[in-house]
C-alpha cells in the first residue's frame, strides 16, 4: 500500500500543485465577498448549492477527484487519444447549434443540470492535446508551409464555430497557440504580421479608412523618394516590397476591417470594441430608426457596457493602495459592477486588496507562468513541450486580457480570469490543462509521441 501510494506521488511537482490550490482558494474568496451580505449564514450557504461560491466551492471538490483521476492516469494515454478527444470536442461544438442553451445572447452551452458546459471553452484542452499530438510526429517537419497549414487548421477550426455562436472573446483565445507554434519553429514573419494587424486595427478605430489609405499612400511615396538611388539603380525588389507592404494596409483598413465589423461582428460586439477607444462605431447600420425598438436595445447595451466599464474602474480605484479590506469594498457590497463574479472578478481584488493584493496576484500568475516554462523546457519529448506551452499561452491570454477589460483596456469580450472567476467550464478547463501538464512533467523520463 505504502509502495503505491509513493509510486502514484512520484514526480510530481508541487509547487504547480500549490499555486494552482491557492489561485482556486483566493478566487473563493473573491467571490464571496461579491455575494455575502451581513447576516448571511457562512457555513450553511457554502453548502447549500445555493449562492455562487457554494457552486465554485462544489465544483472546486469535483475538480480535486479529477485531478486525481488525472495523476492516476497513465500519461500514454493522452497520447494516444489526443486526436480521437479533438474530434470530440468538435462534435460536441456543433451539437451545440441544436441542443444549445442561448446565455447572454452566445447559444454555445449545452445544459447538464448541475452545471452548463460550453464545449469550446473545454475544446482548448483538445486542441493543446492534438497540436502537441501533430508537431511531435517523427514525419512532420514544421518549416514547410503544408506542416503550418494544418497546424493551423487544428487550431482554428474550433474559433470559427465559436464566431458562429456568438462567442468571439473564446475565438480570439486560439490565438494564444501561435506562442508554442512559434517555440517549435513557425518563422517570425507570421508574428511580426500578425502584430502589423493589430496595429492597423487599432488606428482604424481612431481614424477613417479613406484617411488612412491617404496617410499610406503619402508615406509609400515618401520613402520610394528618399530611397530612390538604392531602389532604382542596385535593389529593385526593395520596390516590389514597399508596393506590397502599401497594397497589403490599405486593403486591410479599407476592405478587410470594414467587411469584419459590418459581417462578421454582431453589433454590439462592434459597439464594444468602439466605446473602449471612446468613438461612435460608424459601422453602424445607418438605415435604423432613432425610436425603433431594435435601435433603442442597441442604446441601452452600449450604455450597459460603459457603464461596466466605468464602475470596474471605479471599484479599483477606490481599493487604492493597501484596500477597503475584505467584505467592506463599497462598491462591491453596494451589488454595483455587474458580472463580478465573472468577467470583472478583479475588480473584487482590486477594492479589497488594494494595489499591494492586485500586485500579488498578478506575482502569483507570473510564478505560474514562469513554472510552467520552467516545466516545458526540461521534457525529454517535443509532446510535453508543446503541450506545456499551450497552457501557458492559454494562462497568459485569458489573464492578460481579462484585466485589460477591467480597467478600460480592451473591449468587453467575456474572457475569464484562470481559476478565480466563477464557473464550473472555466474551473473545469483550467483544472484540467494543469494536472495533464503536471502528470505529463511526472513522467517526463518518457519519450511521448
């Protein structure tokens, strides 16, 4: 008895265990300084299935058996059933366009009683699984196009049904996975292209596309002047690039942005990202009616997302350095930052806690971060290694953004904050992405393919 239980510990690495435990324990807390209020019964509402923290704290309980069943696991397993996982995960993303339950205007839950499971919020598992499963294969030599392009098929397949269901905050965290693309050889260009991106739509926020293709134009020009003698006379490609890099902005800003936020973007999505820079969205449709109904829900969503905004931001600023202190947060127990339980959980650390609580958390999820790194850089197999990378993207996104949200840095987009946000599929997600690193890294002797 003894021999097993010391083989089934073997190799594993508590400090992940630790931190993990303690990130779950403060966002308990957090949450229930959301939701107690004076008279409430502490021990008899963390058990009663009633309130959000005695859901979180279930689920927490419910997680700890599978991360349990996870180490008990042998590793060859994820291996092996990696490809077979990401098929379901698919599957299930689509049941969900005909047994999905509609929350918060996303039809992407499916309903299970107990607890609503959104299958692309699980599908990041999967696709860390298959992507570690694909670039660890002897025959797959990722410098070639055809080897990044399937790459990328695995990745992306999952974001797009998540744009179908309304849920691009989820779409946008599968971009996270060009971070161990790029640790296992995707070259550069595609990153410094992809920043060039979100440069353009940013400015493309704050000034119009006919502008901006003047501005281009006028630059282009200017520095085809300037370069003239080395263009014309010993490098004529230097043109072909000036041309390309010109054509490739200006359809960008004057077709692909407009064709996004006009077709792909549901309004209120547009509304978000255009409130953030403090602008009207001129993408909207300008056919509508000042006083039809349809128009004036538009208003008050845009109004509802200021004003989530602007009381998170209040709610942090009034924590200040060291904090209001736990359960006396004035906006908090006045019920006034909407989904702070959830999306907007930080704001909860920020007026408890102050800057000092915020700075520690932050501190906690660097270590994390950095820990997992540690952990990826000393597997034996390129499997471990992507798969460990994953994850850190997937940390590293989902907390970077989530408190870019809170405090006015990026549109609203529904992005949890890792193990503190209320909710059994993120809780769920996270704890499982963890512990198949943690029981991979245990194992780490083997060579996994």
């Amino acid at each position: 008895m003894y021999q097993k239980k010391a083989a089934i510990t073997k190799g594993v690495d508590w400090l992940m265990v630790g931190l993990y435990i303690l990130l779950v324990l403060i966002g308990l807390l957090c949450i229930f300084s959301v939701e107690y209020k004076a008279g409430d019964k502490v021990i008899q509402s963390f058990l009663g299935f009633k309130k959000n923290y005695s859901k979180q704290f279930f689920y927490f309980l419910v997680c700890g058996i599978l991360a349990t069943f996870i180490l008990l696991t042998d590793s060859k397993l994820f291996t092996a059933t990696a490809n077979l996982s990401y098929c379901a995960g698919i599957l299930l993303i689509i049941a969900t366009f005909f047994v999905g339950k509609e929350i918060k205007g996303s039809k992407s839950w499916i309903p299970l009683g107990f607890i609503n499971l959104q299958p692309v919020e699980l599908c990041k598992i999967f696709v860390s699984l298959a992507l570690a499963k694909y670039l660890s294969q002897m025959e797959v030599d990722f410098r070639k196009q055809r080897s990044q392009l399937i790459a990328a098929g695995l990745v992306f397949a999952p974001a797009i049904f998540s744009i179908m269901q309304g849920e691009t905050g989820l779409a946008l965290v599968y971009f996270a996975f060009l971070i161990p693309m790029y640790r296992e050889g995707l070259p550069p260009v595609y990153l410094v292209v992809g920043a060039a991106m979100g440069v353009l739509l940013v400015i493309s926020l704050l000034f119009s596309a006919k502008t901006l293709i003047i501005a281009f134009s006028v630059i282009a020009i200017a520095i085809i002047l300037l370069m003239r003698n080395s263009i014309f006379k010993r490098n004529r490609d230097l043109l072909l690039i000036i041309v390309s890099v010109w054509l490739f902005c200006s359809l960008f800003v004057g077709v692909a942005i407009p064709f996004t936020f006009k077709h792909i973007f549901k309004g209120y999505q547009s509304d978000r990202i255009f409130s953030m820079v403090g602008v009207d969205n001129p993408f909207a449709d300008k056919n509508a009616v000042a006083n039809d109904a349809e128009t004036k829900i538009k208003e008050q969503k845009k109004k509802q997302q200021d004003y989530n905004v602007k009381e998170s931001k209040i709610a942090i600023g009034s924590g200040g350095f060291l904090g209001q202190g736990f359960l006396q947060g004035t906006q908090t127990q006045g019920d006034f930052v909407p989904e702070q339980h959830t999306d907007f959980i930080f704001t909860s650390v920020g007026e408890n806690f102050g800057f000092v609580g915020s700075a520690l958390l932050m501190l906690l999820y660097l270590g994390l971060l950095f820990r997992i790194v540690f952990i990826a850089e000393r597997q034996r197999s390129t499997f471990s290694r992507v798969y460990a990378y994953s994850v850190a993207a997937i940390i590293f996104f989902h907390v970077s953004v989530n408190i870019c949200v809170t405090i006015g840095l990026a549109p609203v987009i529904g992005i949890t904050l890792p193990l503190i946000s209320y909710g059994g599929s993120s809780l769920l997600t996270f704890t499982v992405l963890i512990f198949i690193l943690i029981k991979l890294d245990a194992d780490r002797q083997m060579v996994l393919r």
